[in-house]
C-alpha cells in the first residue's frame, strides 16, 4: 500500500509544482514546498481515509505548506507589490472615453462545459502564469488560497487600495486572457 | 440630478464588480452598480465571467 502511495505521488509531483509556482513564483521555493508536501502525505497517508480523490487531498497539504512558507518568509515580496499596486496602468486602453469597452466582452457560454473540460484549466494556468509576478501572487492568494484580503494585505504589507487595484487589474487581464485562447477559440469553432 | 449620481460607466461597473468579490460595496456602490448591471447586458457578462473565474480558480490542481 505504501508503495503504492509513493508511486501515485510521485506522479503528482509535476501538476503540484506547475501550481506551487504559479503562487510563489520562484522555482527553489516551489520545489522546497512541493517536497514538504509530499512527505507529509507519506507520512500522514493513515489520516488519508480515500473520501475523495488523492489529488484533493495533497492539493490541500499543499495550501498549508505555501501559507507556513508565507508566515516564514515571504516577506521579501513586499516591497516589489508595492511599486507594481502603483505603477500607472489602468486599462484605459480597453475602454472608449466613455467608459465603454471597445472590444465587447464574448458570452462565455456555459459554465459547466469549461469547468468539465481538462484542457480549459491548462489555459488558465497559462494564464494565471502571464500576470505580472505579483498581479499572480496576490489573485492566486485570494482566489487559490482564498485568503481575506485584508490578510493578504498584512503577508505583503501593502495597503487594502493597493490590494483592491491588483485584483481588479489580474482579473482584467486573467478574463482578456481566456477569452482569447479560450472563450473565443471555442465559440469561432 | 440623480442620474448624474448613480450613472456609472462600463469601467467603473467593472471595478465595483472586481470589488464586490473581495468586500461588500458601500451603498451607493451597490446601488450604481445594480442600476447599471440592469441596463447592460455587457456587464453583466463580464459579472458572470469573474464568478466563473473564481469558480475555476477554487478547483486548480484538483
């Protein structure tokens, strides 16, 4: 059983780490997390009862070793969220002056289908990847981690405004994103 | 008069909708927001694509 178990992490190894770096985006620091995470599940494989798939659960161990590691360490980050929350960019580029947007948005159909499909969360990842490093780390933080995001203010030390812009500009660019290699490839055929 | 106080823009619909998501919106921002959702289909497609992003979101690497 045991054995089984390692095999059957071993092949998950890859896709956590593909997401480990997603978050933290530096690869030392993922590959540290990822192997945490995956002698932790060897060793709490007794707590595993099989209610759900092996995945969740070590996706799971997985969100409290990169939230230990924040309490460790990330502090470095947070000067650089600061000047990316300030830069001057605000999609202006995409809105008419008066505040319509000049390419409108696609239906993106329905939900379901995406959600069911393998290869739509390929994209996102692709996606999530192209945001800025820290526009990734604060929307993976709340929308992976899902963390408050007035504690994601207190882990980076930035203010809830610089907050508040960063995700409104990762979700901007996340929703331009799927919507070109994805919703609109989808709909065209 | 009134109108000049709840209109809002497609971009400002926007960032209420991104806001809304990580705290609730002060009144008159959800009033805006609620009026101009009502009158544009556009925004509110871009309502119901940040739920499903946040719905993706929740399920990456499972």
């Amino acid at each position: 059983m045991d054995a089984d178990l390692s095999q059957s992490l071993a092949e998950l190894r890859p896709a956590l780490l593909k997401i480990a770096r997603l978050q933290l985006r530096n690869d030392t620091w993922a590959e540290d997390v990822v192997s945490e995470t995956l002698i932790a599940a060897l060793e709490g494989a007794g707590k595993f009862a099989g209610q759900s798939q092996l995945k969740t659960w070590v996706v799971g161990i997985l969100k409290h070793k990169i939230i230990d590691h924040f309490r460790r360490a990330a502090r470095e980050v947070s000067a650089d969220a600061q000047v990316e929350a300030a830069e001057v960019e605000t999609f202006d580029e995409l809105y008419l002056p008066g505040g319509h947007r000049i390419d409108p948005p696609l239906d993106w159909g329905d939900p379901e289908d995406a959600l069911s499909r393998t290869q739509f969360f390929e994209i996102l990842q692709l996606c999530v990847d192209r945001l800025p490093v820290n526009l990734g780390r604060v929307f993976m933080m709340r929308e992976w981690l899902e963390f408050e995001t007035a504690q994601i203010c207190k882990e980076l030390a930035i203010t809830s405004t610089n907050c508040f812009v960063m995700l409104f500009r990762a979700r901007m660019r996340l929703r331009e994103c799927l919507e070109s290699n994805w919703f609109g490839k989808v709909q065209s055929g | 008069m009134i109108k000049r106080l709840t209109r809002i823009t497609c971009r400002q619909a926007h960032v209420l909708l991104s806001e809304r998501m990580d705290r609730p919106l002060s009144p008159l921002g959800r009033y805006r927001l609620y009026l101009h959702l009502k009158a544009c289909d556009l925004c509110s497609r871009v309502d119901r694509q940040f739920d499903l992003m946040r719905r993706a979101m929740r399920r990456l690497g499972e």
